[in-house]
C-alpha cells in the first residue's frame, strides 16, 4: 500500500510539475584518499562515517544557511519546506505568544518538535517543549541538522515528529567580524541589523586544546499594519472577490469617546434596546477620532488598524566554548550561551467593558442628555455597560525580555573500544513582562473617573492624555522562569562482524528534572471576592495565578545497528522513559464564588511511563540508489500547564453572539448579544500521554554523475491527543456544551459575566501524511560552476479528529481549519546557484506557498463581510467561501570573495515586491487583517548587504 500510494505521489507531482532538488548521495568510503571521521549524526546515538543512512536527515551547512539571506535562527527555519505550522513573530505579538517563535516539522505542532543545541535539549520557554528559537543567535551557528522523522525511541518525548539540531561554532582560530544590514524598499520601518564578533584561541590537534569567544548584537525595527497598503485599513479592507465587491467589517464596540449599553430597564418599560449609544456622537454629531466609524447612533473602532506586523527586536548573545585533549582517548568540553532578548509588542490600544454607576454625576451630565434626545427615558434604565478604548494610554505595549542561559559540560573518550560521553546541561529561560504603556490601573481609572479629572466621554486631546497618565501602568506584570537540568550517559561501541562490516551497539541513560515558576505580580492577579482591595490591569490578563512545579524523569535506551551485507543494514532502537507527577508548591481550591483559595504544596497528575521502538532499515542495490524505510512509536507527556493549570481567567474569546440558550437559563441574563466574551482555563491531572505511529519509505537516486533524486513518503498517527474544544464549537453548539458555561465575577468590571470554559483532555486523533522531495543537478562548464536543488513538500493528509460526538473528521489539507490554522498543500523551494570563479557566486531562490481554502464566513455567524456599495460603505453581511492565493517569492544574492579574509554578500529578498495574499480570516494569527501574516512576509521587496571579514 505504501508503495502504491509513493508510486502515485510521484506521478501526480511529475504531471504538475512539483517537483525538484536535494543533496547528493555521499561518495563511498572506499573512494576516499584519507580515512574518513566516524561522527555522531542527529537521529542516531551511535559514531558512524557520515553517508545518506536510513534516515532522512537534512544537513545546512554554513554556506547554505547564509544563501537564504535569514538573519535569524527562526527566520531560518522558516524558510525550510519541511516547517509549518510554527509560531512567528508576528503571531506572537498579537496572539498573546508572549515573543516566542518556535518551530513545527510538517505542520504537525510546536510541542512536537524537539529543538536541540549540540545535539543536547534547551529549557522550552513555558511548561512544555517548544523552545524560543529567538534565544539561539544564528551567528553563532555552524550547521543545522533536521530530522523528519520521529525520534521518540533516541530522544524520549515531544521528538514525534522530528527534531532540528542546532550545532554551533567550536574550535575556531581566526579572529571574524561579521554584520548585516537588511531594509525594506518601502521604508525603514522592519529594517534588520546585525553585528557579530568571535575569536579562537589554541588548535585542538596540534596544541590540545580551543577556546571560543563570540559575541552578537540584532536589532529588528518594528513594522505597522498603518505602513503598508493591504494592513492599513483593518477592519474595513475593501476586497473583490468573483468580479463582485465585497468588504470586512471587522469593528470593536469598545470605542473612544466610550458606546454605552444599555442592558435593561424598569418592568413596563415600552424600549428595551441593548443596540448602544455613543453619548458624544449623539450630541456632537460625529465620531471624533482616526479609525472610528459611526454605525446608527454609536462609534466603532478599528482596532486592526491600530496594531504592529512585526515587532520591535533586540538580541544580545555571548558565547564561550572550551575543548581540551586531556589525552588521545578523553576530552573535556564545556560551552556557555547567554542571550538577552527583548521584544516590544505592541497592539491595539485596551478595550474595557466597565460597569456604569446610575447615581453618578459622569451618567447625569454625559450620558443621561444622549438618551433623552433620542426619546429615551434614561431614569427608567435599572444596568448599564460602558464599552471603552482607552486611546488616551497609548497602544498596549509589552517590552518581554528573555534571560537565556544555556550551560553544557563533560566527557568524551573511548575506553576498552567504547566511545562513550558524559554530559550535565543546565538550560534555563527567565521572561519578564514589563507594561510599557497601554495598560492601566482600574483602581485608579475609576477614580479619576469618579473624580471627574477623567471624562471617557470626550474627545482625546492633549488634556485627557495628561489626566490619564497617573493611571498608566509601567510596573512587572510577571516573570517567568522555565528550567531543565540534565544528567546524560551514552556509549557506542562494536560488538561483533557481520558480512556487511561491524555490528555496533550504542546504550544510554539520561535523567532530567524540569521546573516552572510563575511569579506574577498582585495586579495580574487581580481582585477576587476573597480580595476585594486589590487593584486589575484593564488592558491586560487578570486572574493570573502563581506556580512553582517541577518534574523528574529518566530514561534508558538501547540502539543496535546492522549492515546485514554491503548493500543492506538494519537498525533497531528502543527507549523507556518514566515521569514522576508533578510537584506544585503553590496549590490550590476553589471557594463557593469560584475564587481560588491557597492548599498548600502536593502531588499533581499521575505517574507516567512510556516505552517506544524504531525500526529502520537502508538497501543500497547498486552504487547509486539507495532505499531506505523506517517504523516507530512515539510519545508525548502532558505538560506540566496541562495539568496544574488552576481554575482561572484565560482572556478574551473572538467576537461570537452570546449562545442560543432557553430565556429561563441560569446565565440567559448575561447576554450581551456579539461581543468578545471571558474565556476560562483549567488544567486536568488525569490526563496521560499522547501516543503514535509513524513511518517513512523513500529513495536517493543519483542518475547521472551530477544529478540525484530523492523522495521520502512519511506518516505520523497521534491517538490521545490533547486539545481543548475550539471557541467555535463551544458558542455555537450549547445543547452540547454548556457545561463548559459559567458565570464568573469579572474583576475589572467588577459583575458577574458570562464565561466558558476550556479545559484539555485526550480527545483527538490527527494524521499527517506527506512527501518530502530532495533534489539537486550540478554541472561545470567554461561559464564556471552550476548547482540547481530543489526541496519541499506535498502534504497527502492532515486530518483532525477532535473527539467529540458527532464530530466528522476534518480534513484540513489546503484549508484554514477549525483550530484556525492552515496547513498547506505545496510548500517548496527552488535554489540555484552560479560560481564562475573562486572570487564570485551568484545565486537565485525561488519560494512557494500553494493557495488554501479561506476562513469561511458565515453572515449569521461571523457577520464580517458585507458587500460593499458604491460608496464604499458596507451593504449586507454574506458568506464567503474564497480561496486564498498562492504566495511565491524570488530571491536573489551575489557573494564576492576580495581576499581570503574579506568577504561582502548583496541580496534582494521579494526581488517582485510580491505582497502578501488577501485573507478574510477573523480569527488566528493575531490581530491584524487583511492578510495572514503567519504564512506571508509584510514586509515586500528588501536589499541586504552582509561583510565578513577574518583577521
């Protein structure tokens, strides 16, 4: 079947022309005039010569890494084929990912991918194991290894569906400078910089011993949605679509100068509207402020309009390494990395409902006199919501700096014919948030609106900024700290003689210890009905809750390779891993108003133990083809978040109309028609560990002298999966879900709302399937040397089973699926490049992202498009099913060598200024619209210039 479905694959992308490019098959040992290093490759634990095994691993060398123009590791990673479905910087700074960018193997999850630096694991910034690629500083790298495949039975959990290896710098001599310059055609605005320093002492073969000293400095300038064409308009971005205009309305009801609502009224009362005022336009006959739109007799608020691509970025990094022969069989090592990163996120400025005292002078003077001149009786109005932008603090602005530490030290020798290391890491991530502005005390909002002093009800000026200022807030919000400590020991060594060479047996042990603290501050936590005196952040979370736990495991496995006969070996591999619960000093119950109460330190969740195998096999018929397979298992433990997680706020959901639920329900008051409601979290200590199967079959066929194919057939299966129930699902089906409802007492708005639950449980089942091809055709003639390679990936599958009752599967291949995500069809890359001397090379990248199905849009639902009249305005809501475009950029570079010691590199990135493809999608990816940033680059056509310079 297998074989069937490969046999197909490759047709179909023949036919289409999809394919095309990859690395050569390595030249036999035999053919080599000096013996060649037996080394530890990614995937194996076991020192071998370094040839295509049955595994398929992708090596970027230094050169390569620098042809793709990236200035960052996860720029990096981002421009491999095999990545999807990774959080990026822009995400992360409207999507609440708190600066992180990580990375995900074919799309199957960030918290499936292990991240390694010299093949040793990195603290991932929270409780799980995505790792922040932007504490790894790419001038520091000397090569990058990815695996795509499942690695579970080597590494233990979270290596499901591969790993990437960060190997960086060792036992340089020279003195390098190096800097990069990046900026964008349009403006300065997204410019990148770069300037880094290392110098080695000491040659590791003729005086026994290296150190390296290396240090980097980045800057990234921040890019906003107001600087480019296709962001600027936000929420009111005018689209075609089928020959027919069309156009979001994607607006806020928080609103500056501030809508009111009002929610109910005396019995008898002849109108009851909760359809909202704004007193000033009511009165004054306009909408004061850029990017406020009237609707009716209230303002909204284009709050898309408003936020950043891409963030304000500053890196730091020093690197130091040491390596020393104590004799021909043992060497110490010992290497340090510490990165300072900061990140200034900034989005829309903070929306607040905040409930409205009837009694006060601010109702009678403001907003009493709005609702008698529409008719209104405003006496007989019984609760009233004030839907609130605070423009006048500045759009909410986090300055996140990660404290990186990254400290590895041990043995390497042979002993009695054994290569054996012993190694201790200690990795650790500190990220503190730090309010820049934006965000506000509500103690003192309220009391400068009680006071008078502040009016939300004007007109921002130069007056209401200055009133409002003592309310900003500009104190720690929260530090967290993610830490692994690890005691690894690992040995290889050959056993006995098969026909095909030396059987080789390689055991290892390794034991870890991870810990989570969260240390936020009293404002985060916010006030509860157990303590009512403490002030909220209006703009930002409330509800935060302390955590210090902590995890211990160990694991042990055992890996034997085979060559069977010159042509054919098999290698076998299996792993056991036990977790111990988790250790939470900061416990806690709920009382009978759902606030927390402290219990005291204990035990979390169960014991978890799991055991993996790989069995992998590569046939070489002929001197030029080699075929390779594997099967596995592999695992995931819960996070420590997945099951300590204390009953808490967990922010705001997308904008949904309130639930259809019976007028005699419980919670059918706390209706307030579409709005973003409050989202709860929970984490549940019965969960256990995810579980799957995956497999790969591919060739590496070199045709020609000059010329190879490759192709890898790959599938992962994931049972037990952890997820919670999609925001979606949980509004729009209550006669399933409103056991998930709750009404929970909003801290800043100081009342009861409606809020809904999302807790995670082994619910899911997911399926990826794909082809990853690998190309590439060199040839020399007298206009110099020529290299063509082509890579990328054809997803066959990315099917999602949420678990559910009546749940269907959903096949999200080519579609924005439920989770909000998409995982495309064709990622690929086409790289050429010419040398015509030793002095000069060129080269040109050709990249692709296949067109997607869109968020559909449903006009009772989402009502987000409207069509749109011939005065621009919005006509009525409809549905959209679109397609998304599909997305390529050319890239081109030119590297000339002066001397042996002096190097420039000029690049163009985006050489067409292709801009991102219109997307209608309201949810996922952040706050922007119009486009997707997650899977597109804002930033258009962009010169590079990069020097490196060897003294």
């Amino acid at each position: 079947m297998v074989e069937k479905i490969l046999s197909r694959s490759v047709r179909l992308m023949f036919a289409s022309g999809v394919v095309m490019g990859a690395g050569m098959l390595a030249q036999s040992a035999q053919a080599q005039d000096v013996a060649p290093q037996r080394v530890e490759i990614t995937g194996s634990s076991i020192k071998r010569i370094a040839v295509e095994s049955a595994l398929p691993v992708q090596t970027l060398s230094k050169s390569q890494i620098e042809q793709t123009g990236a200035t960052t590791a996860a720029d990096l990673v981002a421009s491999l084929p095999s990545m999807q479905g990774f959080t990026t910087s822009s995400a992360s700074v409207n999507g609440g990912g708190n600066g992180t960018q990580t990375a995900s193997i074919h799309g199957v999850g960030e918290n499936y991918t292990l991240v390694l630096i010299n093949g040793r694991r990195v603290a991932p910034f929270n409780t799980g194991a995505a790792v922040n690629l932007a504490s790894i500083p790419l001038s520091a790298v000397e090569r990058v290894e990815v695996l795509t495949d499942g690695a579970s039975a080597l590494y233990g959990s979270d290596a499901i569906a591969g790993v990437i290896n960060f190997i960086l710098k060792k036992t340089q001599k020279d003195f390098i400078v190096e800097f990069t310059y990046s900026t964008p055609q349009e403006s300065p605005k997204g410019k990148t910089t770069n300037f880094a320093i290392s110098k080695g002492f000491g040659d590791l073969n003729s005086d026994g011993y290296n150190l390296l000293l290396a240090y980097s400095h980045d800057e990234q300038a921040e890019l906003n949605a107001a600087d480019r064409s296709f962001t600027k308009l936000g929420g009111v971005t005018p689209f075609n679509e089928g020959g027919k205009p069309y156009m979001m309305n994607m607006l806020s009801r928080n609103s500056i100068p501030a809508n009111v609502f009002a929610n109910t009224w005396a019995a008898g009362t002849a109108s009851k509207t909760t359809k909202g005022v704004n007193p000033y336009k009511v009165l004054n006959g306009n909408c004061p402020v850029p990017n406020s739109y009237a609707s009716a007799n209230r303002c909204n608020f284009d709050y898309a309009a408003t936020v950043e691509l891409m963030p304000e970025l500053k890196r730091d990094n020093f690197l130091a390494s040491f390596n020393l022969n104590i004799n021909d069989n043992l060497k110490f090592f010992a290497e340090g990395m510490a990165t300072n990163f900061t990140n200034v996120a900034r989005f829309a400025p903070p929306a607040q409902p905040l409930s409205v005292d009837l009694n006060s002078k601010l109702f009678k003077d403001s907003i009493a006199p709005a609702y008698t001149k529409l008719g209104y009786d405003p006496s007989k109005i019984t609760n009233m919501t004030m839907n609130l932008r605070l423009l006048d603090a500045g759009g909410r602005t986090d300055e996140w700096k990660t404290e990186s530490k990254h400290f590895a030290t041990g043995f390497e020798g042979n002993f009695k014919n054994w290569d054996y290391a012993v190694s201790y890491v200690f990795s650790e991530n500190k990220a503190t948030d730090t309010p820049v502005a934006g965000y506000a005390s509500s103690d003192k909002l309220n009391a400068l609106i009680n006071s008078g002093t502040y009016n939300p009800f004007l007109a921002p000026s130069a007056a209401t900024k200055a009133a409002l200022a003592p309310a900003v807030l500009h104190d720690v919000l929260d530090v967290t700290t993610s830490q692994i400590n690890v005691l690894s020991l690992r040995g290889s060594s050959e056993l006995f003689k098969l026909a095909g060479g030396g059987a080789s047996l390689g055991l290892g042990v390794d034991a870890m210890k991870q810990t989570y603290i969260d240390d936020p501050s009293i404002m985060a936590q916010g006030s509860t009905h157990a303590h009512p005196d403490r002030d909220t952040n209006i703009g930002g979370g409330t509800g935060a809750v302390p955590v210090d736990a902590s995890r211990n495991s160990w694991g042990t496995f055992a890996e034997l390779f085979m060559p069977v006969t010159k042509q054919f070996d098999l290698t076998a591999a299996a792993r056991y891993d036990s977790f111990a619960a988790v250790q939470n000093k900061r416990l806690f119950t709920l009382d009978q108003f759902n606030d927390l109460v402290p219990a005291g330190s204990g035990a979390q969740g169960n014991k978890q133990s799991a055991a993996t195998y790989k069995l992998a096999a590569a046939f070489r018929p002929t001197d030029t083809l080699l075929i390779r397979g594997s099967y596995g298992t592999g695992f995931k433990v819960p996070t420590m978040q997945n099951i300590t997680q204390p009953f808490s706020y967990g922010g705001s959901s997308n904008a949904f109309m309130f639930p259809t639920l019976p007028a005699n329900h419980p919670l059918a008051d706390l209706n307030r028609d579409e709005q973003e409601y409050d989202l709860l979290q929970q984490g549940n200590p019965n969960l256990k560990p995810e579980k799957s199967t995956q497999g790969s079959l591919g060739f590496r066929l070199e045709a020609l002298q000059n010329f190879s194919l490759g192709f890898d057939l790959w599938n992962i299966s994931i049972k037990d999966q952890i997820k919670t129930l999609s925001q979606k699902k949980l509004f729009t089906d209550p006669a399933n879900y409103s056991i998930y409802y709750y009404r929970f007492f909003q801290p800043i708005q100081k009342e009861n709302v409606f809020a809904v639950m999302q807790k995670p449980f082994n619910m899911a089942k997911a399926d990826y399937q794909g082809i990853d091809w690998d190309h590439t055709y060199k040839f020399n003639n007298s206009y110099g040397k020529f290299a063509v390679n082509w890579t990328g990936t054809y997803m066959l599958k990315a099917d999602l089973l949420s678990g559910t009752p009546g749940d269907a599967v959903e096949k999200t291949v080519g579609k924005f699926d439920s989770y909000n995500n998409v995982t495309f069809r064709v990622i690929s890359k086409l790289a050429t490049s010419w040398k015509p001397s030793d002095r000069y090379s060129h080269s040109v990248t050709l990249g692709y992202h296949s067109s997607y199905r869109d968020q559909p849009i449903s006009a009772d639902i989402d009502t987000t498009v409207f069509t749109r009249n011939a005065d621009g305005s919005a006509g009525d809501p409809v549905d959209m099913n679109r397609t998304v475009k599909a997305y390529y950029t050319v890239d081109l570079q030119s590297k000339v060598n002066f001397s042996k010691n002096l190097t420039i590199t000029a690049g163009i990135k985006n050489l067409f200024n292709q801009d991102p493809p219109f997307s209608d999608r309201n949810a996922g990816g952040g706050n922007h619209l119009g486009i997707d940033g997650r899977y597109a680059d804002p930033l258009g056509r962009q010169f590079y210039v990069v020097g490196n310079m060897k003294f």
